[in-house]
C-alpha cells in the first residue's frame, strides 16, 4: 500500500503521496523532461510541503553527475576592469534563477581562447556542461566550438543561429531586429541610414543585424549605401572612433544604428563634439537595451533582447544535451524599445 511519511522525509514519501513510483519523484526532482509539467509541479510541491532536501552525493554517486554547470564569459573591452559585456550581465539573473529552481550549482569563469575549456570542466568532472556567453571574432571561436563538438562536451551557447551553428545555440531573431530598426527610421522620414559595427563573417550577430536593416530599406526602394558602414566591435571607444569616421567621410547621413548600446553611446558622443544634435540632425538606435541606455542625453532608443527567457531557455538547452538530445538552435524575438534619440 506504501508508506506514509515519518521522520526524515524520503523521495519514497513523496512518491506516496503524488501516487507515482520513486524513479519517477527521482527524475521529477533533477528537471527530467520525461516527466510531465503537472507530474513535476505536483511533485515539487509535495516536497517543499514536506521540506524534502535533494540527497545530492548520493544522486551524484548514481548518475555520475556533478548537479553543476559551468557558465564562461568571454573576455570583452570595457571600460571598468569587469571585461564582461553589460548586456551578459543581465542574462546572468536569470540563468542563476534557472540553475536554482533545477537544484543545479553554477561555475562562473571566462573563457580565453587559449584554454581548453573542456578539460577544465567537464573532462576534470567540475561541470556537467557549460553555457558559453560572447564570442569575440567568430572565425576564430568556430574552430574552438568544433573541437567541443568533437571532443563530446556538452554546452550551449548564446550567439548568432544558423543552419550551420557548431552545438547547442540560443539567440535572438537579429535579422527581423534590424528590420523593426530600418521600419522605424523610415517611418521617422530617415532615408540615409549609417552602420556602426562589423557586417562581415566575423561578427555574424552584427552582420544579421545590418542584413535585416538593409531589407527593411529595400522594400522603400532605398539601397543601402556601402559607404554608410563603418566597422566597430563593442565598446564605446570603438563606437567614438567609427562615428568620426563616418563623420569625417563627408558622407551624407540622418540616422544611425549601431551595433550595440555601448556603440551607440560612444558614436553620440562623436555626433555631439562635431555639432550634430541626436535626434534633430542624427536619429539614433542602439541593441540590447542596457541600463544605460535609458540614462544617456537624450535617452537611447535600441532593440531590447529576452534576457529572461533567454537565461532559462539556455539552461533548459544545456540539460536537454546532457540528458542525450539534440535541441535545435533557437531564436527568440526581439521589441524596439523607443526614446528621445530617434
């Protein structure tokens, strides 16, 4: 008939009252998705009724599992001596909440090109996974991805998705991003509309971004001028040098969307020292919806990721690898968040 609970509250117990077997409360309680959603509410319930706490050396010992996974920034320019790209900094919430609500620790490192990541983590047993935040040059990151793929680590990714994307990849809809920011100029009158940021192989993420934003003006019968585009990786610094640039071109332009806000930021600071005034002169649009950007003069425009989601949908992708599936990439949308610079 079962037993009832007594003492030290037991995986047996809960079994018992949510009427399923052990193995069932076992799988349930690790974030099994051969469990379904109501079975693993319910039994989640029933333990935090019962102030159930995960055994979890001996749920180690059984699935040779570390319950840890390992989250790895690359090392981006900032301007503190944080070298961790602010728009990471706001996934990173969500996936502690995720790792959290699954019973999961989180390693938190950066990844370095010069190291082998899987031989620090999962080879040595530390972490089960890794979730992998930034990129720098992706020519380069590609062969790296590809020597986890073949050395059988599991991890996910966030970053550009692609038919081609190397392992577990979660990112946002960058080519339909850049057509609500092309829709957006035009529908503000703005016909000659700079680049500021990479759009090559390199930085795919920007190069999708631009794709999205020259369809958008396509469709006007406007043809995206080539001289408009000034390469920038994420920084400030390098989003001051690209819009002197572009200024000191000569070339004609009313709008600018940069790559990133911390391009944006640094590209209105360029805009103000030569005389031109955001968003009479210039209207300007960033990406990725930092803190920051609502706090700039005037307040930035951008395209706003989901974070949230994103955080979670990483976790959820890594453990699904771990567990023997091969999720497919996701893209998640994106919303034009819109201020005073456009």
């Amino acid at each position: 008939m079962g037993r009832t609970p007594s003492g030290r509250p037991t995986s047996f117990d809960i079994a018992y009252r949510a009427g399923v077997s052990q193995p069932t409360v076992s799988r349930a309680l690790r974030g099994d998705k051969s469990v379904s959603q109501a079975t693993r509410e319910k039994i989640e319930r029933i333990a935090r009724e019962l102030n159930y706490a995960v055994d979890r050396n001996a749920s180690s010992l059984r699935t040779q599992r570390t319950n840890t996974i390992a989250l790895l920034f690359f090392e981006d320019p900032t301007p503190d001596e944080s070298m961790i790209n602010p728009f990471f900094l706001s996934m990173l919430g969500s996936i502690t909440r995720a790792c959290g609500n699954r019973g999961l620790d989180l390693l938190i490192s950066f990844q370095r090109m010069e190291d082998d990541w899987h031989v620090k983590y999962q080879d040595s047993k530390r972490a089960d996974g890794l979730i992998l935040l930034g990129y720098g040059d992706y020519t380069l990151y590609a062969e790296r991805l590809d020597q986890l793929v073949k050395a059988g680590t599991h991890f996910a990714r966030w970053g550009s998705v692609s038919s081609d994307s190397s392992g577990a990849t979660v990112g946002s809809d960058n080519i339909d991003a850049g057509r609500l920011v092309g829709e957006h100029f035009i529908e503000r009158g703005r016909r000659k509309v700079a680049f500021l940021g990479h759009a090559d192989e390199h930085y795919p993420e920007f190069a999708h971004r631009y794709l999205g934003l020259s369809e958008a003006l396509r469709e006007q019968g406007i043809e995206p001028d080539p001289a408009l585009q000034f390469d920038a990786v994420t920084s400030d610094e390098a989003g001051y040098a690209a819009a002197r640039r572009l200024i000191e071109s000569g070339a004609a332009f009313d709008a600018v969307f940069a790559a990133s806000d911390v391009i944006a930021i640094g590209a209105m600071r360029a805009l103000d020292e030569a005389g031109l005034s955001v968003p009479g002169d210039v209207a300007v649009v960033g990406f990725d919806n930092i803190p920051a950007a609502s706090m700039t003069h005037p307040p930035l425009s951008t395209i706003m990721q989901d974070t949230q989601g994103a955080g979670e949908l990483l976790v959820e992708t890594l453990l699904a690898h771990i567990e023997g599936s091969d999720p497919p990439p996701t893209r998640l949308p994106t919303r034009l968040i819109v201020r005073a610079s456009s």
